[in-house]
C-alpha cells in the first residue's frame, strides 16, 4: 500500500489505480489468502490535499466496486436508527484517557439517518481498517469498528464534531449521488464534498495541542431523491482494548 507525496497527482500511466479496470487491482495473493473476488491487499492510493489548515485531504478509489458490494452486503438487513454520543465540554476536554466512558449514546432528532457497524473480525473489514490505518498514520488496533451510513431522501446530521480523542476521520462514499444531494459540509472552511463512490476523505480533528479543532465541525446535507450509503471510519488516540467500542459522533 502506497501513497504519492502530498499535493501530487497521479499520472496516466499502468501504475494508477483509479484509470484500471474494474476489479484489475486485485494481487495474487488475494485468491491464495480465500479472499472473495476483487478484495484488494496491495494497491496504490493517490492523495490530493483539499485543504493544508486545517489538514484534509481526499483520495480517490479508496474502495472499489468489489469491496463496496461486499460491505454493503455485510449492512443489508441490519441497519439501525443512527446514535450520537452527548458529552459536555469539561467532560471532553478534561476527561482525557476516559472520554470515550462519559460519552452516552442515544438516538437524536440532530442525526435521522440508519447505521450498522460492522464485524472488526470479518477478513475484508480488517483489510480496510488497515488501509485505514495506514492513511491516518496509526496502528490498526486504533479504528474503531467501522460503520455503515444509511440516509434515505430527507434524512440528515446536523452540525456536529467527532471529537478531539478521535485524531483522524476517514469518511468513505459507498455510492454517487446527484449533483447538489447529500453533501459533506464543513461550514467553516467553506467546503461541501459531493458522495463519489469510492472516494475517501480525511480530516485532523485536534489541534496540535490536542483540543478540539472547531473548524471540522461539519455536516451530512440531506439527499433529496437518492438513497446515500457512506461508511464512517474513526482513529482513536487509545487502542481498541482500552475505549468502548463506540461509533457514534460528539454533538456540540
């Protein structure tokens, strides 16, 4: 798994993931390993920085069609209403290693959408909490269990924040939607990201002294006439064994 340097774009030749065929990714290894088809263990990805402060950057072909099918597929049947975790402002500043134990998670008219999170030991969803892990620069017991999106026509999440305990957010499009449907907001950068399917972007969430990073807050805008599936995909400062198992997002 590779990365071009930052700020740089890929080329046209062989060498670029995204401009091959559908499915050509897939190594040797992977059909050896009983891997379904299409699952890819070695691949290329090429990084465009969005924005350089506050850090967020965008990488196209993230997953591809073999691997969206197969996670949706593992979501299909098992979708709940979506919950957010409520935490004050002295609890997430100040709790450090426990913030992720005060946090309690409900359902909230800030957050209509659908979620299903998804088995951490499932053989393709540890590959892609490791491509994870590689893009943000943490060890892969740090990503959280990763979790499905679902938002039907009208369903939405309001302006809202991740959480400073979470360093990085990796936010994949499971599908396209129409022009003007279902974007990522981020408000205070002036950036709104339009659901590409397997587009992934990243974001930093603290800021170099730790605290929360007010400018990612962002919001889910509603899709209008399409069905939007996205997967969320939190890095955690504590490794797995040491914070709840928890996928929801901070409201502020």
């Amino acid at each position: 798994l590779s990365t071009l340097p930052e700020g740089a774009a890929p080329d046209s030749s062989a060498s670029d993931a995204s401009a091959r065929p559908a499915g050509s990714e897939t190594t040797c290894g992977a059909a050896a390993s009983g891997l379904p088809p299409g699952i890819r263990t070695d691949l290329e990805l090429y990084r465009t920085v969005i924005s350089e402060d506050p850090k967020i950057v965008l990488y196209q072909n993230f997953l591809n069609d073999a691997e969206i099918e197969y996670l949706l597929n593992l979501a299909d049947g098992r979708f709940l209403p979506s919950l957010t975790g409520a935490a004050d402002a002295y609890d997430l500043d100040n709790a450090k290693g426990q913030r992720m134990n005060v946090l309690e998670e409900r359902t909230s008219s800030n957050r209509t959408s659908y979620s299903c999170v998804l088995d951490p030991t499932d053989s393709v969803v540890r590959i892609i909490q490791r491509r994870v892990a590689f893009v943000a620069g943490y060890p892969p017991n740090h990503v959280e269990r990763l979790s499905v999106i679902r938002y039907e026509p009208g369903q939405y999440f309001k302006l809202h924040h991740d959480g400073q305990f979470r360093p990085r957010t990796v936010f994949i499009y499971l599908n396209t939607l129409p022009e003007g449907e279902g974007e990522t907001y981020f408000p205070n950068v002036g950036l709104k990201f339009k659901p590409t399917k397997g587009v992934a972007v990243m974001w930093t969430n603290p800021l170099p002294d730790g605290t929360m990073d007010r400018r990612l807050m962002h919001e889910a805008l509603a899709p209008k006439t399409a069905v939007k599936y996205a997967m969320n995909c939190f890095v955690n400062e504590l490794p797995r064994s040491d914070h709840a198992a928890g996928t929801s997002t901070i409201i502020h």
